[in-house]
C-alpha cells in the first residue's frame, strides 16, 4: 500500500509547488486593435535601414485588426484619390499575410492583379513594422506602425 501512495505524495507536492510559484507568462503581443502609420523605411543591400521617411503633414493611414480581419484607409491632403482595403489576415512571430477582398476603385485595380500581400512582421507591444522582401529574400521597404488606445 506504501507504493501506492508514493506516486500520490510525489504528484500533490508538484501541483502544490506548481501552484504556488509565480508564473512566467511569455510576451505574446497582437495585432488586433488600431494602428497608425507614423513612418517607412528604405533598406540597402545589406537588410539594414538606409532611411526613414516620417509621414507628410496631414497624410494619415490607420488599419484595424480584428478576429482575423483586417481593414485599412488612407488619406492623403495633396491626393483626390481614395485608398481603401478590406480582407482578412494571419500572422506568427515574424510574418504577415493580408488577403484583400474589396477595396476603393484604386485598390480594386490592384487587387484585380494581386491580392495576398505578405510582409515580415516585427510586432511589439505598442508598435509593429511590416517589411516588404524581395524574390531574393531582401529588405525594400517597410511602414512602421504605432498602437491607437
């Protein structure tokens, strides 16, 4: 019977320990939210940023993530033209992929030719970047995000 009970002493202590020790919770940060263009990159060939670009006075872009949609608009002063998206999206740690559905008359002459747009996707908690890679695997260009509250 003492061996019976050996597994059972063993396994309380471990839930007991388990329980009572504090939890190392991992850094998982989301998209989903609001977020405002505040600048891009340019890369070199070496992957590294040769440039950032702020955005024009009165330029504004925000897009929105939600259960696995997302949607987008842009304004710009100088620029008649209306910019809008709509679709859904899916990330991990380092990528994303938006799937564009419908948009502006703009955007749909774009999505009449493309419509999976994937970025390397660095995500923070309070800002996100999405960089556009090359067929070779290289950095172009990316926007730079920052969390609406």
């Amino acid at each position: 019977m003492k061996n019976h009970l050996l597994p059972f002493i063993i396994l309380s202590a471990l839930f007991l320990i388990s329980a009572t020790s504090p939890k190392i919770q991992p850094q998982n940060h989301t998209l989903e939210g609001a977020w405002e263009l505040i600048s891009f990159y340019n890369y070199n060939e070496d992957n590294e940023i040769s440039d950032t670009v702020p955005t024009s006075e009165g330029y504004r872009q925000i897009k929105m993530y939600q259960a696995g949609k997302v949607m987008w608009t842009r304004y710009v002063p100088k620029d008649s033209i209306e910019w809008f998206g709509y679709g859904s999206y899916t990330n991990t740690d380092s990528e994303l992929v938006e799937t564009l559905e419908y948009g502006s008359n703009s955007m749909m002459r774009i999505i009449d030719t493309l419509r999976v747009f994937k970025f390397e996707l660095v995500l923070g908690k309070e800002h996100f970047t999405q960089i556009t890679v090359d067929d070779d695997g290289q950095r172009v260009f990316s926007e730079n995000y920052k969390r609406l509250n």
